[in-house]
C-alpha cells in the first residue's frame, strides 16, 4: 500500500459510490454528482501541512479543533462554512476514512449514502 498521501487521499475518496477527482485551484478535490467533498492541500500557501479539507457537521469543527489542534484545524476559505482541515500524517486511515465518509454523505444523493452506511 502506497505511503504517498495524495495516493492515499485517491484510495480512500475514489472508493466512495460515484465519486470522482477534479483539479480546482491546483489542487486535486473530490466529488460526488459535481458537489465537492474533499480537497487535498499540499503545503496549501506555505502553511507546512499535507492535509485534506473535508465538509463536517454544524458544531463539529469546533469540537475537533479544540480537543485535537495537533490533527485537525479550520482550513481557510472553506473553514467558515464548518469544513475540517486534517493534517495527514497525524491520523490513520481510519480516522481520515470516518470523516470523508461523513462529508461524502453530506453532500452525495440519499440512494448513495446508503451504500456507504450513511
């Protein structure tokens, strides 16, 4: 299994019912019927980080930031809006799985989510 983070971000979103890749401000993002779902930032404007933005839940965000700031952080532009940025070599697969899971099903079709468990 690759250790590249951006074959591993591929692995895990491109796994999702229907989801796709398209690049979009440099970067590659992931998708589901066109809306996006998660996007990977590579060193995104000299911030030090390999991470992955990901939509979360009202209330979520805050959460997460204040009881992990080592793994988890408000990624700018989309921040405001609740997105999740992770910092991908501090959590597993598993982790990362369980949050793009999450935000795939908050934007992907009903009929999908259930595919997903969502």
């Amino acid at each position: 299994m690759s250790t590249d983070p951006l074959e591993r971000v591929r692995r895990i979103c491109l796994a999702l019912p229907e989801s796709f890749e398209q690049e979009a401000w440099g970067e590659p993002t992931f998708r589901v019927r066109k809306r996006m779902f998660a996007m990977f930032a590579n060193d995104h404007h000299g911030d030090g980080r390999i991470a992955l933005w990901c939509n979360a839940p009202l209330g979520v965000q805050e959460m997460l930031v204040r009881s992990m700031p080592e793994k988890v952080f408000v990624p700018p532009y989309v921040g405001v809006k609740g997105w999740i940025g992770l910092v991908l070599d501090r959590g597993d697969d598993a982790e990362v799985e369980g949050h793009v899971v999450q935000s795939y099903c908050m934007v992907a079709p009903k009929r999908l989510q259930v595919q997903v468990g969502g």
